[in-house]
C-alpha cells in the first residue's frame, strides 16, 4: 500500500509540474513535459515550439526557472532540460491549445477546426481528427462535433505508438469547450511494405 501511495503521490505532483510549466510558458507554444528520475537526481524535460522564450538571455531565465521548481515542488537536484518542437502542426497538444485560442477570440469552431485539418495534412501528417465538446455555437446544450481527414487509428499498438495525443480547454462565456486532438504522424511499417509490393509488378512491366 505504501508503494502505491508513493507513486500516486508522485503522479499527482507530475500533473502539477506539468500545468505549472503550461501556464507559464504558453507563449512559448508548449507542448508538454517529461519527468525522469535519475539516480542524479531529477531531468524535467520541456518541449516547446519557441525555446528561446524560456531559456532567455544567457541561461538566466532557465536558472530561475530550476530555483523556482525545487522550491515549489521539492524535487532534489533538477536539471531542466529545453527541446525544441520544430513543427508545431504536427504536435497534438499545440494544436489543441491554439484551436481554444482561436475559439476565445470568438472564431467559429468549424472554421478553425477545418483550418487545422489542412494545415496538419499539409505538412505531412497520415492523419488528425479534432473532436469539440461543449456549448457550441450559441446551443444551450452541451454536445459534440467530431472533424477527421486522413487516417488515424484509434485503438490497439498504431493508436498507442503512432499517434500523438492532445487536449485543450477553451473558456467561453456558455461555459468550457473541450478540444481532443489525435495526429498520426506516420504509416504503420505493415502498410508501408505492403504498397512497395504492390508497386513492384507495375514497374517491372514498364521496364520491359
């Protein structure tokens, strides 16, 4: 029993660090952070679109940042660690947060979510599906509205490795949207042999 309190006590803690770190550095277009526990002590990793926001000049902010984090949260020995999310369309949880972003600034929910269906196809992913809960536009009831383009499985290994999850909340004056995005970045290996298979037939016959 001892054990597990250990690590629900842990979990709880986590979740704190992570909304900590979502409220402070939402300009920066974050994503999400990882917590390793090392026999050094404690790597927290933060992934972010723009980095720089939360180094700041020469290290300094991030200094302050690992003060502030061992006060709050009693970690020993943390050691911040900053990665760079290079294409944010391609990153759930950004998505997700500027899709509420979008919705606060009172644009209308199938006209963003449509928006990002393309962008993230655009720029190369398999597949995304945005599911939006809440009071929508001017109902009184709460319902949902799914939108998908592309492929996303959602269930079993391809869900579990293959595509990224992301949840956001916007808050409007009905009440709270939630926001759920799935990204599939990429084919399962299976397909992708499958179809260089296929192909193989059709080009050996146009070289004959």
């Amino acid at each position: 029993m001892a054990i597990e309190k250990t690590f629900v006590k842990e979990g709880i803690k986590e979740s704190q660090v992570e909304e900590y770190l979502r409220e402070k550095f939402e300009r920066a277009g974050y994503s999400h952070t990882e917590i390793q526990r090392t026999p050094l002590g404690t790597r927290i990793i933060v992934y972010v679109h723009r980095p720089g926001l939360v180094v700041g000049r020469s290290g300094r902010r991030i200094n302050e940042l690992t003060d502030e984090v061992k006060k709050l949260f009693g970690f020993e020995n943390p050691l911040i660690d900053v990665k760079e999310v290079e294409q944010p369309f391609l990153d759930a949880n950004i998505v997700a947060r500027r899709i509420a972003h979008a919705l606060e600034r009172g644009i209308n929910f199938k006209k963003v979510a449509n928006f990002y269906l393309e962008k993230v196809i655009e720029v190369g992913a398999i597949g995304i599906s945005i599911r939006v809960a809440g009071k929508l536009a001017g109902s009184e009831r709460s319902r949902f509205q799914k939108f998908r383009a592309g492929f996303v499985a959602h269930s079993g290994e391809y869900a579990e490795s293959l595509v990224d999850k992301g949840y956001a909340r916007a808050s409007l004056k009905p009440g709270v949207v939630g926001i759920q995005v799935k990204i599939m970045k990429e084919s399962p290996r299976e397909v992708e042999l499958k179809e260089n298979v296929e192909e193989s037939p059709a080009k050996n016959k146009s070289e004959s």
